[in-house]
C-alpha cells in the first residue's frame, strides 16, 4: 500500500514550521500575502508545506482550496492513539481532512512533552494508518529513525528558539547525511536556523532534500524572500 505523498525528485520540500504562532486570522493573513507574491517565486523546484497549528488547519486549507494554490498542509504532531477516549488528542484521521503530512518528534516535543520512542513509534503508526506522511526529526545521526520517508535532522544547537542557534554548514549537514544515508532511503531535510541569506547554500547541495524552516517562516515578506533565492 502506498501510505504517503511521494515527493516529485526535482522539487525540494521548504516546510514553514510555526510552532505555536498565529491566530486563524493571522494564518489566513499570511496565506493571503504570499499568494499576492507567488508570481515572484520560482515553483517548479519547491513543494511547500505550510505547518500551522491544528486550529489553524481547517481554515487554512479552505483558503488554499478556494484560491487553488500550490501549498499543501503539514500538522505539528499527532494523536500516539486512535480515534477514542483520548482527551485533548487528534487522531490521525481528524488531520488527514486537511493536512497530507505530519511532524513526528520535534525536538521541542522532546523537551517540553517529554516525548519518548515509544511515543514516536505509536505516532508513525498513526500517522501511516491515517494514510499522512510522516516526517520524522531526529536531532543527531544516532537518533531512532523508524521506517518513515522523509527525515528532518535538526540539530538542537541549530534551532533559532533554543538559544545559540546557529545554523550548520551545508557541509557539516552533507557529512550526516552521508551517514544516515547507509541507514534509510527517506528524504532527508534540514532544519535550524535557516534564513533568506543561508538558504542557498542547503538547496545547491544534491543531497539535501529540503528544508525546515521556523523563525524565518513567521513574516510573510522574510519567507517570500527566502523562496525568492533559489
Ligand atoms: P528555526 O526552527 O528555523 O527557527 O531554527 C526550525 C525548527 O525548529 O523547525
């Protein structure tokens, strides 16, 4: 069974990670301000996913249904669980009405929800039941890397929001990669502090497959810019 949107080989993912910002008014805000832009990027190279929160989402893929643009939805987490008696979970089936890909272990998860593998793992199995792609971040080239086809390596030190943040080389990000490729056949993205002036660099490497994106995703006009790069 194919479970996932496969990801066309000459488009590279940029995935806008907004954590918890923007209301539904502001999500619809910022969708409408890179719609006016759209002409000024270069799309056939990118396949751009939009991660708001999950109040967020239903809203979101109503504008971008209505307006056809060429985004598509990723949700932050998902339910470890089925649909149920799960308080203030969202199961997999609830996500998959407006989203096609998840995040899974998001390193603020790790910290702040104290998630476990076992957690990761309940929520890979969601998210392929739910017929969602699963991105997986892992935050070293040890971490556990399950059977999923797109990986996200975000170094900690290199996210923005915890402290430092400074962002790897392409180089250093190739040299992990190298590795995890003897290990998996997932796509394998990038995340930590990449900005309009960094982006380049990531996109010109083959083995890169794209980008996570946070701090840089939350204005409209620095995002745009940084789609404009490449
Ligand atoms: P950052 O966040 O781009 O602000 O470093 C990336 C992420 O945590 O997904």
């Amino acid at each position: 069974m194919v479970y996932y949107t496969l990801l066309s080989m000459d488009k590279k993912i940029v995935l806008a990670n907004w954590k918890s910002h923007k209301t539904v008014q502001e999500t619809i805000a910022f969708l409408k301000a890179l719609h006016d832009n759209l002409s000024t990027i270069d799309l056939s190279n990118k396949f751009i996913l939009i991660c708001p929160t999950y109040i967020s989402l239903a809203s979101a893929a109503a504008y971008i249904q209505q307006n056809n643009l060429p985004l598509s939805l990723c949700a932050q987490d998902i339910s470890a669980f089925g649909e149920g008696a799960y308080t203030g979970e969202v199961a997999g089936r609830f996500i998959k009405e407006f989203a096609t890909h998840v995040l899974i272990g998001h390193s603020e998860r790790l910290k702040y929800n104290h998630e476990t593998v076992d957690d990761i793992q309940g929520k890979i199995v969601q998210a392929k039941e739910a017929n969602l792609t699963p991105i997986l971040c892992i935050q070293n080239e040890n971490s556990f890397i399950g059977d999923v086809p797109i990986i996200a390596y975000e170094p900690p030190t290199a996210i923005s929001t915890f402290g430092v943040g400074k962002a790897e080389t392409s180089s250093d990000v190739e040299s992990v990669f190298t590795t995890l490729k003897q290990k998996t056949q997932a796509s394998l993205l990038y995340g930590g502090s990449v900005d309009a002036d960094n982006v380049s660099s990531y996109m010109s490497s083959p083995v890169i497959n794209g980008l996570l994106v946070g701090g840089a995703s939350l204005d409209p006009q620095t995002f745009i810019a940084l789609l404009s790069k490449w």
